[in-house]
C-alpha cells in the first residue's frame, strides 16, 4: 500500500481497519481511493481468518459511492461476513473523518476473498 | 409477493423485514428466494425513507451466497446504508431459521434503489 | 427451474440461453425473474467448461435492471468470461422478445461460480 | 488520471479506451490498477452519451479479477450497456498487452452511473 500512503492501524480476529491521511490525490481521485483501501481493508480482515497455511487472492468485489471525502484522515474498516475454507465474505465501509472527528459514510463495498495454498 | 408466500413481518425507519415459510419451492430453489427476498427487503427498507411524493425502482444489486438455507422459516432484513433524495444504498441478510430458532446466514445483499416520481 | 417455466433452449461451449414464455407472474415480479434466469444462465454456461469430475455452486452476482420485460418470451443468455479450474467468471444478459421479433434489454449480470467436486 | 499515468486513447459513441504504460506500482498494485482504470474507461464512455447538460457521477461497480497482469500496457475498455436519461449502465474490460501485442484479460467490470446537472 506503498502508493496510498495508507497504514493498518487496527486488526481483530476477522477485522481490519486502514488509515490514510488526506492529500490532494486523495482528493481528486477519491472514488479510486474509496475502491483500493476498502478492498485492502476486507482484504486484510479475510488474511486474519484465512487457515495459515493459506494466502488470500481477492476474487472480486462490489462498491458503493455514498458521498464525496473531505476530512483529516479517510478510514476504511473492514470486515468478515462468513469465512470458509476456500472463499470468504466480507463487507468494508470507507469513512472521511474531520479535524473535529466528524464522520462522514463514503463508500461501502461487499467482496469475495479466496484463499490459495500459501507459496514457500 | 404472491408467488413467494412472503410476508413483511416488520418494517421500521429505513429497516424491513421479510418472512417466508419453508416449503419444497425454496430448497430446490435456493437462490432464486434468497436473491429475491433479499431484494425485497432492501427495496421496502428503501421506501420507508423515499420521500412522500416518490415510489421506488431497483437499480442494481450483488449477492453473495454464504450457505444453503434449511429450516423453519427463510428470513430477509433490509436496512439503509445511506439514502439520498435520488438514489438510496442497501443492504439485506437473508438467514434460515430453525424450529428451535438457530440462525443460519445464506445470502447478503448491496442494492441501489432510485427514486422516481410517484403516479398519480 | 420448475418454478419459473423455464427451458433451456441453446447450450455451448461455454453458453447457454435459457427461454421462459410470458405470463402474469413475469409481468408481476419482473426483477425476481430477472435475477432468476440470469443467474441459471450463467451457472449452466459455467457448467459446460467445468472440470467433468466437478459440479458448479453459486458463489455471487451482480445483476442491473436495465428496462421492464413485456413481450412474448423472456431469455436469458449466458457466457462465460473467464474459467479457471476453481472458479468461472460469467455474464448474463435478460432480454424480452415481442411476438415481432423485436428485443428490450432488460436485465445485466456478471457473476462467480465455483467448481466443486461431484458427488457420487 | 496524473496520479496513474493513464491515457484516453480512444473515445467514440458509448465506449473509451483508456491506457496505461506497465511501471513497477502497477505490478505491485495490481488491483488497485484494474479497479481503477476500468472505473475511469466505463465512466467516460457513459459521459460521451450524457446529455450535453448533465455530468456523470459515479454510483456503483463490481469487478472481478480474472488474471494478474504482465506486460507493456494496461488497457482498458469502457463500453455502454444502456443509457437513460439519469441512469446509464456500462461495462468494462481491463487487458495486459505484451510487447508482442498478446491480451491477458485481467478484470471484468460493470458499473452504474448517474447523470447530474453539470455545474456552470
């Protein structure tokens, strides 16, 4: 996530959250940022559940553009909806967040995750 | 609803709930109901909140299908992510639920409903 | 597809065109039958390129509601777009035929199948 | 599309073609990339059949990643599925091309876009 400036800065058992601090990329391509970081953040949230022996390969996913991004900082949360052995499920919900800590609801996507043989 | 034997069980602000007893049709049909009640769901969660004056048209969704449904009753609960003036985001879960209660969650939804003047 | 009426009309090499004749409920829950026969389409299509030791399972769709279906026959046309051993990638198209001969696109899906192995 | 590196290469009625040169953030990003390249293709392809007063806001997408990419270019092809007044629905693909000018199909999207007055 080198590109995006973006940081894990919270994971639970089937949870990930990034943060990113805004910039004027941010802000000129936010749905591209939207899309990459919610991804990454279900992406993520999938990697804590995935059996260990196991990668995670991102199959697909859904997003939805709820609001334009002004803020402090833009937070994607990820999490798993249901995991299985082979495909799991996850949701992720990108929010912009003020000085002041003001929220405001961006992007939510929905995702499939598939889970491969870890490589040596 | 007819043809599903649906019924809405509950409808709040922006939430709606729909029940439909289990029979042949639904377990050789699985997906056709969980995308179809699912749907609805999210599309009665969508018109609680559409102003007074606009009905409601579906735009698009995505479903993930998460387990086969067995059980009692098939269960779908719509809520709002966000609703604009023009167009309004959703999601729905679709659960089975057995005749002691226990939940299974089959199906999850992302749809976009649009606004649309209401007919006379 | 008992339910719907449904036929299977035309099968490929990785396609497969399902036809379903109009009557009320088709005009009455549009959207259901939409999403229903798409959806079969494009999991038949996966069926005729997947591994002949494995069955296809339903993992996720997306589906736009492009304009109402009124006419003679409903088809649905499914085409595979990429088929790996594990997972197949397909799209759908819904489209009305008048007894002219004349076709409204109705419906646009694109979804995940995964290949399983076949029971015995 | 500075932060990218892309081109529009190609525009005509309904579809776009936008391009962008392999560099070693697409390689490492690769997701991030399709996503966005085929969100952008997609969405100027809806804008050259928006009405002449109206702009394109970007509501919702779903692709799926069908392959990694290696190669020169990164290519991407919008391309309209149906366009209303308010709403059009577009799809996408997103290829490698090597040197030697061999496509890898690398993601597949579809997308909904709406139209917005455009601000003077």
């Amino acid at each position: 996530m080198s590109l995006l400036g973006a940081q894990i800065v919270r994971v639970g058992h089937g949870t990930c959250e990034i943060e990113v601090p805004f910039r004027d990329e941010i802000t000129q391509q936010q749905r591209y940022f939207h899309g990459a970081i919610g991804d990454s953040a279900g992406g993520y949230a999938a990697l804590t559940l995935a059996p260990p022996d196991r990668e995670v390969l991102a199959v697909e996913y859904k997003v939805n553009f709820l609001a334009p991004a002004w803020g402090e900082r833009l937070v994607a949360r990820g999490e798993i909806i249901t995991a299985g052995g082979r495909l799991i499920v996850c949701k992720a919900e990108v929010v912009a967040i003020s000085a002041e800590g003001e929220e405001t609801y961006c992007a939510a996507l929905q995702q499939t995750v598939a889970t491969t043989p870890a490589e040596a």
